[in-house]
C-alpha cells in the first residue's frame, strides 16, 4: 500500500512537472528542435535541470543506502551492451518525436489536459509497441520489462 | 509557430521530473522511465502492474490538479491528426526496441551514466531534430 501511495505521489510530481515545464506542449518541444526556425531553447532547463537534480538525488541515495526504503533492491537495468536495436529503436522513436512532438513522458501527462490529438498520439504508440513486442516475440522471448 | 521562450517555469518543471525520479529510487527502487512503466502494463501485463497503474494516473491526475487549483499550462498541437497517430506508432516501435525513451534513458539512465542511455539519447536528439528539419524545411509541413 506505502509502494503504491509513493507511485501516485511520484506520479504525480512527474506529472506536473513534464506540464509546468513544456515538454508536454509539442509546439514548445517541436520549436526546440527547430534551429533554423522558431527556436525555443528551454527544453534545455528542463532536461538539465532534470538530470542535474537526478544525477546528484541518485549519488546520495545509492551512497546512503543499500535498498529502498518500501522494497528489497533497486531495480536497475543489467544490459550494459550498445547495439544496433537499442541504437535503431533510438533512432525509430527520434522520427516519431520529430514527428509528433510528443515523446511518452510527455503524452501521458498531457492526457489530463490535452484533447483528442494527445489521444491519439497515444492510442497509436501503446499499438505501436503492441506491434514491436509482437514482431520481437515471433523470434525470441519478449523483452522483460524494466 | 513562436512559442514564449520559458526558462524558469521550465527549469522549475525540470527539477520536480528529477525529484520524482529520485523519490520513485529512494523509495520503491524504480526507474522513472515512462517506457519502462507503461510497457509492463500493455499485454502480456508484468505482475506487478500496481505500481505502474498508480504512476500513471498521478502522472495524468498532477496536471489536472494543478489547473484546477488556477495554474496555467500552456499548449499547442501543431500537428495533424494523422501525422500525430503516425508518430505514435514510430514512437511506440522505437521506445520498445530501444528499451526507453526521453525519461527513462535522457534523465535516469544519464544521471546513471549508463553508457547505453549515453547513446540512446544522443541517437534520438540527433534523429528528432534531423526530422523536424526535414518536416519543416524540406517537406515544408
């Protein structure tokens, strides 16, 4: 129950602050992306005052303790190779997000205040990774979710 | 479109995404990753899909309550339909095969200094502005 009421809270600050921030705005996200037109550099805060506050939280947190606090470990991802899928399905989703604007981080917010445009970019992504996880699964065992 | 260049407000949301992700680590010992979290619940569903259904809905629920409590979020989607649901389904292939997206390999996997996040990021900056470029300048869309 603790496990769950800290996934909401978190969910929720996350939330907020993907809105407050612009990075579920794809006008905003688009213009950051377009240097030879309407530029709009903020995207830089939000990325780095994201990974500036991640990167330091982490250190402490992994400094200070040896599990979480509402779970046995910390779930960390063990893949440590770079290879053509992660480096190809980086570069798939980069096409998407120049697309669309919307990246998941920021579509799942922008349901909450957002119309049938962010629906459907998001109906189309969860089929879209309906899709891969299937194509994936005709040659091995489905990726493990992280 | 112009859109307001925001630093601040922009900064401000920044630091709230990298303060949940270290609550969720702290804590639960999770990723932020909004791939991550919403894969393990789109069949075959992860057992522990609980904590994933409750992310998401504070993820949609924190905004809504922020407006409701007078905040403003500015928004525009100039983007049709059809290109919109096109980039959901690129998005959604290439965030499954490259295990993570924006949240999850640009902020957690960073802050890790995993090298594989190092090079997802890269990648799809460089592959996200290469297509507005060709979307807007070349193809004039």
């Amino acid at each position: 129950m603790q496990k769950l009421l800290l996934s909401g809270l978190t969910g929720m600050i996350f939330g907020l602050g993907i809105a407050i921030s612009g990075m579920a705005n794809p006008a905003k996200v688009l213009n950051f992306f377009d240097v030879a037109g309407s530029w709009d550099p903020s995207l830089i805060f939000v990325m780095g005052g994201a990974l500036i506050t991640t990167a330091i939280g982490y250190v402490l947190v992994f400094g200070a303790r040896k599990k979480p606090v509402f779970d046995a470990e910390f779930h960390l991802p063990i893949n440590r190779t770079i290879d053509a899928r992660l480096i190809g399905g980086s570069a798939i989703f980069g096409i998407g997000w120049g697309i669309a604007g919307f990246c998941p981080g920021g579509a799942i917010p922008a349901l909450g205040f957002g119309g049938l445009d962010v629906i459907a970019f998001v109906g189309a992504m969860i089929i879209g990774i309906v899709l891969a996880r299937s194509l994936d699964g005709l040659r091995h065992k489905p990726a493990k979710a992280f | 479109m112009e859109t307001e260049f925001t630093p601040w407000m922009s900064l401000t949301g920044g630091i709230l995404i990298g303060l949940s992700a270290i609550l969720l680590m702290a804590f639960n010992g999770r990723i932020a990753g909004m791939t991550g979290i919403l894969t393990g619940i789109i069949p075959p569903i992860s057992t522990d899909w609980a904590w994933r259904i409750a992310f998401l809905a504070g993820a949609v629920i924190g905004p809504m309550v922020f407006l409701a409590a007078g905040g403003a979020i500015p928004y525009a989607v100039p983007v049709s339909l059809p290109l919109l649901a096109l980039g959901g389904l690129i998005v959604g292939v290439g965030v499954y095969y490259g295990a993570g997206c924006t949240s999850g390999h640009g902020v957690c996997g960073m802050a890790r200094l995993s090298p594989r996040s190092i090079a997802a990021t890269i990648t799809f900056m460089i592959f996200t502005g290469l297509t507005v470029y060709v979307v807007r300048h070349i193809a004039g869309i």
